[in-house]
C-alpha cells in the first residue's frame, strides 16, 4: 500500500510501514537501476561442462593457451573441493559504466552490490571452460568488453582479466594482467566481475 503526502510517500512493505521523503525514494529508485545497469555475460553451468575437454600434456613449459587450459584443470579440482560454492549455475556481469578509479576495497563492496561478489579465479576460469565448450575461441579473438575486468586472483589480490576496446586493448578473453596491490592501491579503466548465482 502506497500513500502519498506533499512531501512524503509512505510504503507498507512486508507489513512494516516506511515513511520516505521525494529525496529519499529518488535516491533508492536511482540506486535500484544503477544495480540493473550492467553488462551480461555467460551463462555458466560447472556441472555440465565436459571436463575431460580441457585436459593437457604435462610439459616443461606452457603457451599462454595451455597456461589457461591449466588454470581450468584447477578450477575444476577446486570444484569439485567446495560442490557447494561452485557446482551451481552463474553468470559473470559487470557495470555498465566505468568510474574513474577503483581501490581493491571499492572493487570488492561494488561487486556485492550489483550481484552476489566479485569473481576469484575459479569462477573466471569455469566461465572461460564455458565459453569454450560454447565455441568461442578465448584465446585469438580480440576482447569485445569495453574495460579490464577486475577479479580475485589466486593470491587474494585483484587482478584485470581480458581487454578494453575503449583503451584499443586488444587481448583475448583470456588474457591475465596479474599485478600486486594493496588496498590503498588505485585500479583505472577496469570494472568488477561480479557474479550472480542464478
């Protein structure tokens, strides 16, 4: 139930009654699409995926195809160590807009804000397992996201991951750009990979 006053709109909302002022309902409307104001990504079903696809030769030394390829054989280890996290559908989305400058910390409260967190490292390599078993090729063709995405790494730090078309970065998907930061650290031109569990 709504009422509405000169100045102020009241909402029941779960039996509860809230008293809002025009200001208040505008700041929490805008705040609402901004969370609805991203980019989608691939929809990723670990369970489904064809494990077996991704496995390689044990080798001396890796090419940057077969150093993705080791990165999902991880994942899927690490998988199958927490069923309950991981072996579930999600989708990988990011904001819509860039803001000029992020810190690890703001990265990570923005990622819980538009979904459930900022992906780490194992979801980012289900979503490339996912890709490739969709056919996609990670690997050769250019990135068609506008920014870095930014996600958790294996050392707990963020990390950027693909490329920025706005930047003419032209990396693959797959591309890793691991540096170390501390929280302090500011990250430009990059957005959060956020995950949402469906």
């Amino acid at each position: 139930m709504i009422k509405v006053d000169v100045n102020e709109i009241t909402v029941t909302v779960k039996g509860r009654e809230v008293t809002l002022s025009e200001k208040e309902l505008v700041s929490i409307l805008e705040e609402h699409f901004k969370i609805l104001n991203v980019v989608k990504g691939v929809e990723v079903n670990p369970i489904l995926i064809d494990e077996p696809t991704f496995e390689i030769e044990k080798k001396d030394f890796y090419s940057h195809k077969e150093s993705i390829m080791q990165v999902i054989q991880k994942a899927f280890i690490e998988m199958k160590k927490d069923l309950r996290r991981y072996a579930r559908p999600f989708e990988i989305v990011t904001p819509a807009e860039l803001e000029s400058v992020y810190t690890e910390e703001k990265m990570v409260a923005l990622a819980e804000k538009y979904g459930d967190h900022i992906a780490d490292w194992v979801e980012q390599a289900l979503e490339w397992a996912q890709r490739i078993a969709n056919g996609e090729d990670i690997f050769n063709k250019s990135d068609d996201s506008k920014w870095f995405r930014a996600i958790s790494w294996q050392d707990g730090h963020v990390c950027l991951v693909g490329g920025a078309n706005e930047l003419n970065n032209h990396d693959s998907v797959a591309s890793i750009h691991e540096f170390n930061v501390n929280s302090s650290y500011q990250i430009y031109n990059a957005v959060p990979a956020v995950v949402r569990y469906k």
